[in-house]
C-alpha cells in the first residue's frame, strides 16, 4: 500500500522531535493517504541508537491488536531511515495535556484511553510479553481510539524454546522511565518481576493523565525509589486528596517550572474537583505494593470504573472539549524545507530499500 520512495510523500508538519529522530505529518500522495513519518539519520546516531530503533519496529512487526501502534513500511535512503506509521491526529496523551489539558484529563477522557490501553495490555501479556515503558508519551491518540507505542523496551518471557517466569534485568532506555516503573523492578533482586510491573505503571500514569504532572517530577531519584519501596505513590489530586496550600504550590512549580501564581491558580482548579470513587480505587489497585494484589489487565477491565464508557467515545469527549482537527490541506509548513532537500539528493531509485525483517 505504501512505497519506498520518499518523494512520494508530501511533507507537511513537523509533529515531534525526539531524542534520535523527527516526526512528520505527511500525505502519500499514490492514495492520498495522510500519515506519521519518523526520520531517523543513522550517520548522526550510533549503532546502538540504530539497533534500538530497529528493534522498535522489529517488535512492532510481532503484533496485530487496534490498540498497539503499528507502522505501514520501512525503507532507507541514504544516510535516513524512514518510518511510515498511522497519523494519531492529537498525538500523544503527553502532547495533548501540553495543548489542551494543563491540570489533567477530565476522568471520562481517562477511562476511555485507559480502556483501550489495557485491551492492548491484555493482548500483549496474553501472548507472553511485557512493555515496561507505559507511560502518557507512549499512548497516542486520535479521535476514535487510544494506541499504545514505546515497544523499545517491550520484552518476552520466551527464553531459549520456554517460558521463564520471572524477569530480572532493567530495561535498555529505563533511564527515561523510571518514574513509572514498579518497584519490584527497580529493586532487581532475586525475586524479579512479572508482567503485573506494567499495571503498577497503568496507575503512575493514570495519575499523570488526571493531574497533568509527570509523577515524583520533583523528586529525586533516590527519593522517588525509596518512596516506591515504602509503598507511597503519587494519587489523584482533587479536593479530597490535595495537600496543603504551600506544598501543592510547590509541586506544581517544580514539575511545570512555573511561576508560583500560577501554580497556585492550579491548585485551586484541583480544589473545585473531585475524581469518583471507582477511579481512585481503580488506581490504588494497579499502584499495590505487592504485584500479586494487583488485578491482571484483564480483569482491570471489568472495574467498575468502566461503566462510564458505556454511551461515551472518545470522539464525544474531543468535540465536547474543544478538540477540533484541521482541514489537514491547508496545513503546511512554510518554513518546513525538508520537501526541497529531498528532491534535491542525487540519488536513483536502486537506493531506496525496505528495511530488511527477515
């Protein structure tokens, strides 16, 4: 469905940059299709940095579930990698609270993503795989469902023909995780971990979408590790959880570096709410010190904190909130020269290739 040949595709936006590429919005001109492509230079990155991305879509490859990301095609051309991926119009949860969202999801918006992200969790686990980066920048979304992505540190319980039963070693890029990673895996004892460490992850990040703070985002390293063995976690802030005044005032600053009035005008938007029952139940239990008191994702779908979902999509829940989509033709970027610099590589068509998975 989707070529090799980079001219094909229209340039429009750049969407996001990330530590090792850019990503554009696009239309592939053959179908008039718009869609996500991630560029990667693999001169200016290292062979690690190259591994890791191929292993991203190597794992990416492995499964077929409507809420796990996928990708359309691979290909070189010269010195670039480029990725073709379905658009996620809003982006990622972490770009939308950014744009949209300052102080958090509304909760009917958050059962809806959390909904889909733990169809795909269950589907992930069911077939012997952990994710281990869960968090709002690994969720994207558009204006039917939620996906999730961030497969780089996804890993199997499959191990030389078996299945092992545990999990010991960190993951690679666990670095930019750890505020989310359950305590069993940062303690990397004999016990190990198992695939309940990424519902400990579902609840970090359900605080993370409901407050629109990074979790422990002023926290220290050892602090946040030693708080996570004690069994504190971060919760929904709201008039019944919210802390004094003063700490509160801080908190906001450090995490949105911020001024104090308005990380004071934050607090009070906290104050005048107040987030169900069944959610703070729902996140008390994927955050449970001990992984076996955490419910499995299948069984987190049944919560009753689900009910709400019954007459509600996430399309509703855009329009209501003011997320319109744009006339994507009369989108472009002016100052955006990429089109320009593509056309003008000296290069035949004998050195686009597919990215080779077999």
């Amino acid at each position: 469905m989707f070529g090799w040949n980079i001219n094909n595709y229209d340039i429009k936006l750049e969407l996001a940059r990330c530590s090792n590429g850019i990503v554009y919005m696009a239309k592939y001109l053959p179908n008039q299709q718009y869609v996500a492509v991630k560029k990667f230079n693999l001169d200016k990155n290292g062979k690690q940095v190259t591994d890791n991305i191929q292993d991203d879509v190597l794992m990416m490859r492995l499964f077929s579930h409507p809420n796990l990301h996928t990708f359309y095609t691979a290909f070189v051309r010269g010195s670039d990698l480029y990725c073709v991926s379905p658009l996620m119009c809003f982006g990622s949860c972490r770009d939308t609270i950014r744009n949209c969202f300052g102080t958090g999801f509304p909760e009917i918006f958050i059962a809806l993503i959390m909904r889909d992200v733990l169809s795909g969790l269950e589907y992930l686990h069911r077939r012997g795989y952990v994710h281990r980066s869960i968090k709002a920048s690994h969720i994207l979304l558009n204006q039917t469902k939620a996906v999730l992505t961030g497969f780089r540190d996804c890993t199997s319980f499959l191990s030389h023909g078996g299945r092992v039963t545990v999990l010991h070693q960190l993951p690679p890029q666990s670095i930019r995780s750890l505020n989310w990673l359950a305590p069993e895996v940062l303690e990397q004892n004999l016990i190990g971990y198992t695939e309940k460490s990424d519902i400990y992850s579902i609840g970090i990040t359900c605080c993370e979408l409901a407050n629109g703070v990074e979790p422990f985002a002023d926290s220290q390293p050892t602090f946040m590790f030693t708080e996570k063995i004690r069994g504190n976690v971060p919760t929904l802030l709201d008039r019944t959880t919210c802390p004094a005044v003063d700490e509160m005032i801080e908190i906001i600053a450090t995490a949105n570096k911020t001024d104090s009035t308005i990380a004071a005008e934050t607090q009070q938007i906290y104050l005048q709410r107040t987030f169900s029952d069944e959610f703070h139940q729902f996140t008390e239990i994927c955050m449970e010190k001990k992984p076996a008191n955490r419910w499995s994702a299948l069984k987190l779908l049944s919560h009753s904190f689900f009910k709400q979902c019954r007459h509600n999509s996430i399309l509703d829940v855009t329009q209501r909130f003011g997320m319109q989509l744009s006339d994507y033709e009369q989108l472009r970027d002016e100052s955006l020269q990429l089109n320009n610099e593509l056309n003008d590589l000296n290069l035949n068509d004998d050195n686009a290739w597919q990215w080779e998975f077999e």
